[in-house]
C-alpha cells in the first residue's frame, strides 16, 4: 500500500450508466442500504414479527451478513477504486462490474432464503461473489506486477475461506460457523489495521499541511508507516489468531490486550487530537480507536469475564471499528473520486456521530446488563439512522456524476 491508495485512478471513456462507471458507487451504496435492511430484517425477526428462511441460525445469518453482506460491499468498493491507482491499470466498469455486483446481490437473496433454495445452493451462490472478487483483484496485482499488494487478495483468500467455514455449519457438515466468524471478523479487523495505518497518517499530514501554523518549528506531525507499525501489526495478527484458533486459552487473553495497548501507541503517532476542526479527518481517528479498544476489551474478558463480557470487545470491533471505518473512507473516497472538495458538510458529522452513538451503546449493553434492553434499542436506532443519512446524503452523488 502507498500513501496515495485512494487517488483518483484512469478511467476508460464509458458510455454507459454512470452507477457503473466506478466501483465504489454501486458496492458502497448497496453497503449503505444493506446495513439498514439487513438490521431492519433482524430486528422484526428478534421481535417474532418475521421469520427469515434462511438454514443459518438467526444469530449466525445477522452475523454473517453484517461480515461478509455489508463488509464485504465496502471491501470491494474501495479495491476496485484503489487497485486501479496502484498498478496503473484501467478499472472494472461495465458488464464486467455489473456481474461482480450481481453476483454480490444474489448472495444476499440466496442467505435469506437458504431453508427454501437449500443450503448447498445457496452457498454457491453467496461464495460466488467473493470468488470473482479475489479472482478480480488477483489478476490486477499479478497484471500490474504491485507485489507490495499481495496481502489484499491473500486477505480475499481468506474471507472466502471464513465464509466457507460458515456455510459448513449451515448444511450440517462441521461446527465451524463460529470458527468462520471469528476468522472474518479478523481479517477485516487486520485489513483495517493496515490500510488504516496507510492512509491515517498520509491524509492528516496532508490536511494539517494545508493549514496556517502546520509548519511552525516543533509541531509534531503524523509518524510514517515504518518498524514500530510492522511490529504492531505482526503483533495484532498473532493475537487475533490466536483468538480465531483458541479463544478462551489465557495467553490469548494476554496477547489481545498487548496488542490493543500497542495498536493504541501507534494510534497516538498519528496526531489525530490536531485533527477537530475537519470531521472528514478526525472520523479515520476515531473510527481507528475502536480496534485497540475491542483488543482490550477482549483481552481483560478473558481474565475478569464477571465484568467484560467477550461481547463488549467483539461489538467494539464490529459495530466499533468497521462500521466506523467503513463510513469514514466510504464518504471521503466518494467525495474525492466524484471531484467533490474534501470537506464535510454538517450532515457528513452527524453520520460520524451517530456510529460512534451507535457503537458505544452496543458495547455498553454488553458491559451493564441492567441496562441492556434500552441500551440495544439506542445502538439499532443510531445504526439505521447512521446508514439511513448516509444513503440519503451519499446516494445522489454515487448514482449522479
């Protein structure tokens, strides 16, 4: 990854629908529209008001579209926009991107109707996306010679292989959903990880750049990526897969909050206190700071489990950190790549504040139980209105020019 992963790529002369000129249009509105749906769906299934075919457990279908629905729309958004931009070559546009969107749509209907279509159909359909996607993104890497980008397609891998562990469970082979989910919730966690120590700091050195006082002697700007992030990251993969592999074993404990501590260290590095006058900045700060708070918190629950329920941590990082995240570079990469100034607007904040409303009270549920019913209800709401502005904001701007 370079410091300019999300410039603005060549594109091809396109004669046809402007939805399908770019990447990101079609995958970060479709990501926008699905986290509210899919909660929506959720919650009317909790309530008793529904009942969703699908073979996989309630929980486990909530779960595994939140991972691989609404994540995996975001990932591919921001691949299909970058990977341009790093190996020099043209983008997915047209057919070729309306099949890989299609793709992507018939995995969400064939989920939710799985006990009707049969979970083996079912799971060919939903794994068909991320199959093209990695063979998409495989071919650019290796066209364009970018071995620095490995990692993106060996992430892909796996994802498909957690979503495969998922699907196992479903059609009653193996009991590897939550195996798979925690495999998911990882790799996107590390891609985070590294993209976010990417882009973090070369966006707030830009930004701070450009204001009056930024270059006054002694004014500390954002640490580059070097050793310390390549020994954090070392560090949080080892934890993280030690909570894939063992989750309840103490050093897994242990490891989780040394890597939460140093992911907080390296977050520090990166200035975002200079950041509050510009939400589309300190949003990528913010949004950061919740995985080396799910590291800890899932760390401290190993060892005093009477007072940090494992839940805390897993929704820290879930709600927290990808849903943050994924907001905070779905609407600057939108406004960058539609030639919009990076800025954001009063509504732009507001969809900043409202996932981080929306992602302390699930985690807050989980650490007082006493409170938990009010508490979750507070977290949904402020979750759908987060993606209800976000497409109402953002919509217009990703279908029009």
């Amino acid at each position: 990854m370079s410091e300019t992963a999300v410039g603005i790529p060549r594109y091809k002369p396109f004669g046809g629908p402007q939805f399908f000129r770019q990447g990101f249009r079609p995958f970060f509105l479709s990501a926008g529209l699905w986290a509210v749906a899919g909660l929506v769906v959720w919650l009317a299934e909790v309530q008793d008001a529904i009942s969703i075919p699908t073979a996989f457990a309630p929980a486990a279908w909530h779960a595994h579209e939140m991972i691989f629905g609404f994540a995996g729309a975001v990932i591919a958004g921001f691949l299909l926009t970058a990977i341009p931009n790093w190996t020099g070559r043209m983008p997915l546009q047209g057919l070729p991107l309306i099949l890989l969107f299609g793709a992507w749509l018939v995995g969400r209907a064939a989920m939710a109707t799985s006990a009707l279509i049969g979970a083996g159909i079912a799971a060919v359909l939903d794994l068909s996306f991320l199959a093209l996607l990695l063979a998409a993104v495989l071919r650019e890497i290796l066209a364009g010679r970018n071995w620095r980008n490995l990692p993106m397609p060996i992430a892909l891998g796996g994802l498909l292989l957690s979503n495969i562990l998922t699907h196992a469970e479903a059609a009653g082979t193996v009991t590897t959903g939550a195996l798979g989910q925690r495999l998911g919730i990882s790799i996107v966690i590390l891609l985070i990880s590294l993209v976010g120590g990417r882009i973090i700091p070369s966006f707030t050195r830009n930004w701070l750049a450009k204001r009056q006082g930024a270059s006054i002697p002694g004014a500390r700007m954002p640490a580059g990526f070097n050793g310390f992030d390549r020994a954090c990251l070392a560090i949080t993969m080892a934890a993280l897969g030690g909570w894939v592999a063992a989750p309840d074993a103490e050093v897994t404990g242990v490891a989780l909050f040394v890597a939460g501590l140093a992911t907080l260290v390296r977050l520090a590095r990166w200035c975002g206190h200079r950041t509050l006058r510009e939400p589309l900045v300190w949003s990528l700060h913010l949004g950061f700071a919740w995985v080396p708070l799910g590291l800890c918190l899932l760390g401290l629950g190993e060892f005093l489990p009477e007072l940090i329920s494992p839940m805390s941590g897993l929704h820290a990082l879930t709600a927290g950190a990808i849903g943050s995240m994924t907001l905070a570079v779905m609407t600057r990469a939108t406004l960058g790549h539609t030639g919009r100034p990076l800025a954001a607007d009063g509504w732009t904040a507001a969809i900043y504040v409202l996932i981080a409303m929306a992602a302390a009270s699930r985690v807050a549920a989980s650490l007082l139980p006493d409170a938990y019913g009010p508490l979750i209800w507070i977290s949904a709401l402020a979750w759908i209105a987060t993606f209800s502005l976000f497409t109402l904001r953002f919509g217009r701007i990703l279908i029009a020019r």
